[in-house]
C-alpha cells in the first residue's frame, strides 16, 4: 500500500511550487487540489489542515504544513519514515 499525499495549493504561488517540485523530483504520487481553480477546496482545506497559508500539505490524511515543512521533513529523513506508514502503522 502506497502513503496518500495530498497538496492544497494555487497554480501560481511559489511556495506551492516548491512543494510540488520536491513531490516530483522524489517521484511521490499525490493529489492536488488548485484552490485557483477551485475554491470551494479552501473550506476543506481549512476543514482538514485549520490553516489559510497555502501550501497546505497531507499526507495519510495528517497535516505536516507547507512547503518549508514537507522541506525539513525530507532533509531529516521524517518524510521516509510518513511515507512509510499507514494509518499510523509502519509498513
């Protein structure tokens, strides 16, 4: 079973695209909600993460932040161990 990783973001802004480019450069599948291009996302978003800054990322349904975040997490070597485990489960 593969980690579900979810991004809420806009097509535009910067930090969203960090987060996206560091998704794609490790090769993690994720879903993408385009706030831009969706708005009724953002009350999700809020729903789920209960923050506005955007990126907003999830990943096996928990909010791990934004684009400094999912950064940190994957130079300490975190973001393996999250995508490692499912529902709080180590695989």
């Amino acid at each position: 079973m593969v980690a579900k990783v979810e991004i809420y973001g806009t097509s535009f802004c910067r930090h969203c695209v960090a987060a996206r480019h560091l998704l794609n450069s490790r090769q993690i599948d994720y879903t993408e909600y385009l706030i831009d291009l969706m708005p009724l996302e953002r009350t999700e978003m809020l729903r789920r993460c209960g923050r506005k800054k955007m990126p907003q990322i999830l990943i096996n349904d928990i909010p791990v932040g934004g684009d400094e975040d999912l950064m940190m997490l994957d130079a300490s070597g975190e973001l393996d161990r999250l995508l490692a485990t499912i529902d709080g489960r180590s695989l």
